[in-house]
C-alpha cells in the first residue's frame, strides 16, 4: 500500500491537520494526505486526497520524501506542493479536526504529532529533490538506497 503527504509553505509556516476522530490515529497531527487508489500516480492521489480533505489544489512540486514503515505493508511519499493561486483551506469535517499553520519549531516539538512529521520536514527543507515533475514514478518503483 502507499500514501501520499504534501508539504504547503506559507508565510513562514507549513499546512498542517489534525487528524478527525473517525480516521486512523484520531486527534493525531500530521501533514494531509491520504491512500493511493490502485492504478493512479503519486501525484494524482495527491491532488485527489487534497481536494477531497481540504478543498484546496496544488501542484506537486518536488517529491523529496519517502517512509517505509517496518511494521505494516506501508510506504508514505512526501512532496512539497504549491497551492494554485490564492486559496484557503477547508476542512472535510469527517477526515479533520483542525487546520494548523505551524513553524518549523512548532510541528518538531508537537507531542501529537506522528513520529513521521519531523523527518518529512527536514526532507522538505533540503534542497534536494528525488524527481521533478513527480508524475513519472510508477507505483512499486523502489527508490535506490542513496536517494
């Protein structure tokens, strides 16, 4: 199975959500996201799970990311993302608690926030990128170990 994250910088500060209390890891905080539906991209799921979340469009910039998790058949990517013109966040009220825009101090020190959260950030704030656009990579491409 896979998942996607974005990454959304503004005004100093990264888009954040609380996780609803009908998900997995209720009241958890964490970047949005969600589940890769068989046959679509990265980058599709991603645009498709922001709209449906946050009603927001983005535009996958840099996949810079990746988690596989040791204990369940999981691998999260991570993109950094911009937002299509000027837009404002709107809560799915079933999929999300609260919107949070939080520094990078901020989310690093949440103690309820997924132990994913931090290594995502610094990956978002390293200029490297893994591929650019990101809609290349297949599902079930492994990463080489070096990336």
């Amino acid at each position: 199975m896979h998942g996607v994250v974005a990454g959304i910088y503004g005004e100093g500060k990264w888009l954040l959500i609380r996780r609803g209390p009908r998900v997995s890891y209720p009241g958890k905080v964490c970047f949005p996201g969600g589940t890769v539906e068989e046959g679509e991209t990265l980058a599709a799921a991603l645009k498709r799970e922001l709209v449906e979340e946050l009603n927001l469009i983005v535009i996958p910039r840099r996949l810079c990311w990746h988690h596989v998790f040791p204990d369940k058949p999981l691998v999260l990517w991570g993109f950094f993302c911009e937002l299509e013109g000027k837009q404002t966040p709107r809560m799915h009220p079933r999929e999300i608690s609260q919107i949070l825009w939080l520094d990078r101090i901020q989310v690093a020190r949440r103690k309820d926030g997924m132990p994913t959260n931090t290594g995502f950030l610094a990956a978002l704030e390293t200029p490297r990128a893994i591929a650019s656009p990101p809609d290349w990579l297949p599902l079930g491409l492994e990463l080489p170990a070096s990336a």
